[in-house]
C-alpha cells in the first residue's frame, strides 16, 4: 500500500486534522511537506498556536529512512504545534512514533479521536482556553 495523507484545516478552531495511510517512501515525502506548507497556510492564528490531530492509525510500520527524516520534520519549530495527537494503534507504529516525538512535551498518542481532541482542547498550556463547542455554547446559555 502506498503512501495517502489529507489535510483539513479548521481556522476557527486553530486546528489541523491530518490522515496518514500506507507506506511512505522518500519520493513521497515532498509532496506531503507541500501539502503541510498549504495547510498551516489556511490557518488564522499566529505561528506556533495551532493544535494538529494526526490520525495514523492505518499508518503502516515505515522505514528507518522515513521514521528518521519525520523526526526531522517534527523538530522544525517553523511548524510546532501548541499541542500534536497522535491516534495510533497499539503496536510497533506505536512504539515509532514515540521515538520520532523524542524530546517533545507537546505531543501526546491517543487510542481515540475523542480522547485526543479532549486533550487538544484542554485548557492548559500559556493559559490558553480552548474553543467551545456550539452545543457546548448553548446548553451554558
């Protein structure tokens, strides 16, 4: 299986929704730089306060090349996150992604898309209130 990624940007909410599947090669790697370069350009938030959900779950075990050279990637502040989730099965994916996210504190895996959101979104770093919900927004009302 080849390599396929998606981007949805989410300016409101300072988010970035990221899919990763496959099996990704060198050859493909500087089409999804371009693609993250478009999306952290549809953000409306200043550098570095955005939040990303990276959904790998179907993600397969990559090459020592590739596990390297998204380290790489991941440690240019250019792009750092406020906070970056990683849902992710359980398993050897795991265990590389976590060496990828070494000396990182602002990154976290998830074995769910809510449980990741909920930490994204959580009130914590600088003092930083998440955004609300609408169904959260009128049910306070």
């Amino acid at each position: 299986m080849s390599a396929d990624y998606a981007f949805d940007v989410d300016p409101a909410r300072d988010l970035i929704r990221l899919r990763m599947s496959g099996f990704f090669s060198p050859a493909d790697f500087p089409g999804f730089l371009e693609a993250r370069h478009a999306a952290h350009a549809r953000l409306a938030c200043h550098a570095n306060a955005h939040v990303t959900l990276n959904d790998i779950r179907d993600l397969k075990l990559q090459s020592q090349d590739m596990v390297e050279a998204f380290g790489r990637m991941l440690s240019n502040c250019e792009y750092h996150a406020r906070r970056l989730a990683f849902v992710v099965s359980p398993g050897l994916i795991r265990q590389q992604v976590t060496r990828a996210l070494a000396g990182r504190d602002d990154a976290r895996c998830f074995g769910s898309i809510r449980m990741a959101e909920a930490w994204l979104f959580a009130i914590g770093i600088a003092g930083h209130k998440a955004p609300r919900r609408q169904d959260e927004m009128h049910a306070a009302l």
